[in-house]
C-alpha cells in the first residue's frame, strides 16, 4: 500500500500542474478578453466623444449662417413693407404679429412630433431649408400680400429649435451642456452682427430685392451642412409613445415653467429699449448702432457663462443674469445720459447672454429624456405667449415714461 501510494505521487503532481497550467492559461484568456472588451468600450466612448463635438461645431455653424442671412433682412423689412410695397402700419402689425404666434406653436408642434416619431434631424435641416426658400419669396412679391404665405413658412421655421436643442442636449453631459447651450447662443448673436453689418454696408448698393436673395444663400448652406453632416441617433428601444402628462414631469421643471412665464410676463424686448433710446434723443441713424452693441456683448459672454454654469451650477448663473435684468429696469426708470443708455445695452446684452443658455440647460435636465424635445418647445410656447401681451404693456409703460422723463 505504501508503495502504491508513492508511486501515484508523481503523476498527481502533474495533473495538478497541468490543472494549474489551464487555470492560469484561462485566466490569462479571460484577462485578455476583458482587456479587449474596456478597449473597445474606450475606443466607442472616445469616437462618441468626437463625433457630439463634431456635431456641435456643425450646428454652432449652421446657427451662425442662418441667423446671418435673418439679420441680413431684419434692419430694412419695415421699410420694405411701407416703402416698396406700400403697406400701413396696420400691416406690419399683422405680419409680425403673425410671425411671433408661428414662432411659439411651431416650437411646441415639432417638439412633440420629433419625441413621438424619434426624428430630429429633418426638422433641423428643413426649419432652414424654410427660411432660406421664404427670403426668395420675399424677394419676388409684388404686394404685401403676397407675403403672408412666405411669412408662415418663414417663421415656421422654428420647427428646428425644439429637436436641435433635444440634440445637443442628448450628446452633451452635465459638465459641458451648459457650455455647448453658450456656444449655440454666442453664434446665433455673431452671426446677427454680421448680418446687419451686412446690410449697412450693401444696401446701397443691391437694393431690397437682392440683398434679400443674397440673405437666402446663408441658410441654403446650413441646410446643407445638418443635411450632410449631422447622423441621426438610432432610438436605443422603440416604445410607444402615449403623449406625454403633467403626472410625468419633475416638479421643479413645473415650478421653474411657472416661474419664468412670471418672468416674460414683466419682461420687454430690445426693441423696447431702441424706442427708448430714441425718445432719449439718440439719432435715428444712430439707433442700430446701440443693436450691434447688444448682440456683441451678448455674443461674447454666452459661451463663457454656459461654462459658469457647468462650473459652478445652473442656479447662480440665472440669478446672475436676473440681477443684470434688476439692473436693466432700474437704470430706464431714471433719466439717464447718454453714456448711461450704452450701458443699459451692455447689460441687456448680458443678461441675455446669461439667461439664454441657461434657461435651456435647465429645461433639458429637467425633462424626462423621452420627452426632451417636447419640454424644449413647449418651455418656448408658453414664454413666448407670455412675451406678447408682455411687449404690448412695455410699450404702454414707455410711453408714460417718456411723458414723466421727457415731458
């Protein structure tokens, strides 16, 4: 028995060494597989990585170019319509009263067809495909009736808004959403400086009609680009979409819609302020001077307040721009110099800088991810609607102001 034990010995040191070899030949392969299964997930994050910085680059583009060829036309459309095509004020009231209730519904509709279908990009591409087509409408009307259907496709437009903002939303994360939002907005008040640089430069010598052909061009372009170059995301799992319930969304993105339709309630656009600067004895000439410094001042602080924001928290940065706004309203109640009047322009264009991006922020961490695109267009429907009887209260008031102040 004891030799038969020992001589079982040696080959039992070798199945074990040999089990062993396996174990560790196993482990090795096991290893190596979850070596290649984090490098592949590495290798996707980082090729996701640059493809949402590319995309946000195109859009930042896009929004640059479109809002370019808007502004190529916003300085000379009311004398467009008076001038050219002999329309009254009553008029022009109608279409731009018109334009801004197509602005807000359009948001909202797209908003809600994009989460329903699982489709953004058509919206994008087609919302400037329809401004770029109504500025050659424009071009060739002969009366100012004939504007009004190239006016709806004009301002129906905005059908990209709501799903573009639930794009950049979707690639972007908690430490850069509100600095892609900022980037967004600082090339959408650019490409405004350019183009009505544009339009100072070049009236003279095109004219209305083709400088609103030529207004078209950069849009075509933008249209192009989210056409070509932008991917659309593939639904992660097909659901059905029920509509979407006040029972579904966070509290305090509730709190926060009602709190800011408190906000446009009392607010009042720049156009109040350009009266205003006016009646305060600025030259008429002059006035589109004090736009410009707007739309600079709020195109060179948006992307560094969206980075605030990532940085320190979406709630100091808005309190920031409200504080701007405080000081907006406090500066017109008084009679102020002119120096003063540069200054209100200055801070309106920062706070706008710093609302912007951040209203938008908000509004897509807030909303349910499926119903991203809905949150965004409706946020802008109702504040939108708000800003209406809003801008009629602000003139109003400037009216009595001006008596009190200039009388």
């Amino acid at each position: 028995m004891t030799k038969r034990s020992h001589s079982l010995s040696p080959f039992s040191d070798v199945g074990l060494q040999l089990i062993s070899s396996v174990s560790v030949n196993f482990s090795r392969l096991q290893s190596s597989k979850r070596e290649l299964y984090f490098q592949s997930i590495a290798q996707m994050m980082a090729e996701q990585k640059t493809e949402a910085k590319k995309s946000i680059r195109i859009f930042a583009a896009a929004s640059f170019l479109n809002d370019m060829g808007s502004d190529i036309i916003y300085p000379i459309w009311p004398l467009f319509l008076t001038t050219v095509l002999k329309a009254n004020m009553a008029a022009l009231g109608f279409l731009d009263g018109l334009g801004d209730a197509l602005v807000s519904l359009s948001q909202a509709a797209s908003g809600y067809v994009s989460d329903r279908i699982k489709k953004r990009k058509v919206f994008i591409w087609m919302g400037y495909l329809f401004g770029a087509l109504s500025r050659i409408g424009y071009a060739l009307s002969s009366s100012w009736s004939h504007l009004i259907p190239f006016r709806i496709l004009d301002r129906s437009g905005k059908i990209r808004s709501a799903p573009r903002d639930a794009v950049v939303a979707d690639i972007s994360d908690e430490k850069n959403r509100g600095r892609n939002f900022g980037l967004l907005r600082a090339m959408d008040h650019l490409g405004a400086v350019f183009g009505i640089l544009i339009c100072i430069f070049l009236f003279r010598a095109l004219g209305y009609r083709t400088l609103f052909t030529l207004a078209a061009l950069p849009s075509f372009i933008s249209a192009a680009l989210i056409f070509s170059f932008i991917k659309e995301r593939k639904s992660e799992r097909l659901t059905i979409h029920k509509g979407i319930s006040f029972k579904e969304l966070d509290i305090n993105f509730t709190r926060f819609l009602i709190l800011s339709s408190i906000y446009a309630l009392g607010a009042f656009s720049y156009s109040f302020l350009l009266i205003y600067a006016k009646e305060s004895g600025f030259a008429v000439a002059f006035v589109p001077v004090l736009y410009l410094i707007f739309t600079g001042v709020a195109s060179l602080v948006s992307y560094p307040f969206g980075k605030l924001a990532d940085r320190i928290g979406r709630k100091p940065v808005l309190l920031l721009s409200y504080f701007f706004w405080i000081m907006v309203c406090s500066s017109v109640i008084f009679k102020p110099n002119r120096l003063m009047i540069f200054l209100i322009f200055v801070l309106y264009g920062a706070h706008k800088g710093a609302l912007e991006p951040v209203q938008k922020t908000y509004v897509s961490e807030l909303a349910p991810c499926e119903f991203r695109a809905s949150c965004l267009g409706g946020f802008q429907m109702v504040i939108g609607l708000c800003a209406l009887p809003a801008s009629r209260a602000s003139c109003f008031s400037l009216s009595k102001i001006t008596k009190i102040i200039y009388p």
